[in-house]
C-alpha cells in the first residue's frame, strides 16, 4: 500500500508530451489516484481562453484544481509534492533525510535538467532553427552524467526506494532516449531507466514523448541526436 487514501476530488489540467505534465502524470499513476484528466492543446492555444487563464493566468500546464475550497496548484513539483503529502504517500517520506534528499533533487530538476531538455525543445518549436546550435546537447551530455552520478550508491535517485524523484527525472529521460541519445556511456542511468519501465504510466510517458519527438524531428533539417 503506497499511501492511506484520502479521498478528493481534483482536476488535472495537462497534456501527453510535455515534461512537466508527464512528472504529475506519472506520480498520480503510481499513488494509484483518481483524478479527472483534462488535456489542453498548446499547439490550439488552448491555454490561452479566457476560461483556462482564470484557472492560471500563467497559461502554463499542468495545474491542478482541487474542488474542495475551489484550491489551485501550479508547477509540476509543487502538484506532486501536494498530492504526496495529501494521501500521505510513501513516495515522500516524512523522515527528514530522506525528504530533504528528494527535495534536492526536484531542486536540481527545476533549475538544470528540465531547463536543459526544454532549451532542446524550444530551439526548434519556439526559435524555428534548423540546425541546433552545439552547446543544446551538449547541456543534455552534462545532464546526463549528472545524473549518471547520482546513482552510484543507489538503485533510485533518492535512495532504495522509488519516490517522486524518479517521478521528476523519468520525462526528461524519456525524452532524451525518443531523440536517440545514446547510453552507453552512463551504465547507471541506463539501468535505471530499465528498472522504471514496470512502472504505472511509464508507457503512457513513452507515447507522449515519442509524439514530440516525432513533430520536432521533421521540424529540423539535421538528425535530433548527434554527436
Ligand atoms: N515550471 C512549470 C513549467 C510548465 C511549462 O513549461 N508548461 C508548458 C508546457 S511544457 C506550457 O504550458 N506552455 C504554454 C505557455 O507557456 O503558453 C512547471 O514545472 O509546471
């Protein structure tokens, strides 16, 4: 049992290949919740209607609406973290360490691996280049290796257990293997990645990122990996 239920009824705004959404996505699959998916198409601009930008005027996805007390909460980090902590989830466990080790990591999602593998992705939808500049994957190769070492003393990124750390990395992962970087030189990752592929919604993470990987692959005049 991964969590004492607590019933409540939400909604998930979202999507299928985005990174962030698939982060929230992955967590709610795993706690095993049942909570209402609505999918907002950023290529309609759906995000932007009036209805959606009273929900987040950010116009960003995923957020979450808890209709108890009409509450709202934005950021993929802070949804998981709220729904963890709601259900009272294995996934976050109350011991100190260990919280702050999963914390750690989410930190270093938020400000380098997610921000790496977004650049990748903005370069060619948003900018419109053809050929990515070196230093886009080369951002990725870094990341990589970061997180290679991250997982010399463990079988998980924050310890023994699967937690929402997995969770966070799991979608930039994911994405980086659909553009066809290669693995070989991180071993640790690639096992990781291999022990993950059990997991509730890992599949449905692969069809979303393996949709843009496809869209952003006849976008650009080069192969999406190379070295
Ligand atoms: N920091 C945010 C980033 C969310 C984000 O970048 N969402 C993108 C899709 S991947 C989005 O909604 N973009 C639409 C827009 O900015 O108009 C999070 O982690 O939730």
């Amino acid at each position: 049992m991964q969590c004492i239920n607590k019933k409540f009824t939400a909604t998930l705004y979202c999507n299928v290949h985005g990174v962030p959404s698939q982060m929230v996505l992955l967590t709610i699959r795993n706690i095993g919740l049942d909570i209402e998916l609505r999918y907002i198409d950023l290529f309609k601009g759906e995000q932007n209607t009036p209805n959606f930008l009273k929900i987040n005027p950010l116009h960003q996805i995923p957020v979450l609406h808890v209709a108890e007390d009409n509450y709202v909460v934005t950021e993929s980090r802070a949804i998981m973290l709220y729904l963890a902590n709601v259900t009272k989830s294995s996934f976050y466990p109350i011991e100190l360490k260990k919280r702050s080790m999963i914390d750690s990591r989410l930190f270093y999602d938020a400000t380098t691996a997610y921000p790496a593998v977004k650049q990748f992705v903005h370069q060619i939808l948003r900018v419109g280049v053809k050929r990515l500049p070196n230093e886009v994957r080369e951002n990725i190769e870094i990341v990589l290796s970061t997180l290679d070492s991250m997982l010399i003393n463990s079988d998980w990124f924050a310890g023994d257990e699967l937690t929402l750390a997995d969770f966070a990395f799991l979608p930039s992962v994911e994405s980086i293997k659909c553009w066809g970087a290669d693995f070989k030189n991180y071993p640790r990752l690639n096992k990781w990645y291999e022990r993950c592929k059990p997991l509730p919604g890992f599949q449905e993470n692969h069809e979303g990122a393996k949709k843009l990987a496809d869209k952003l692959a006849k976008m650009i005049d080069e192969p999406l990996w190379k070295v």
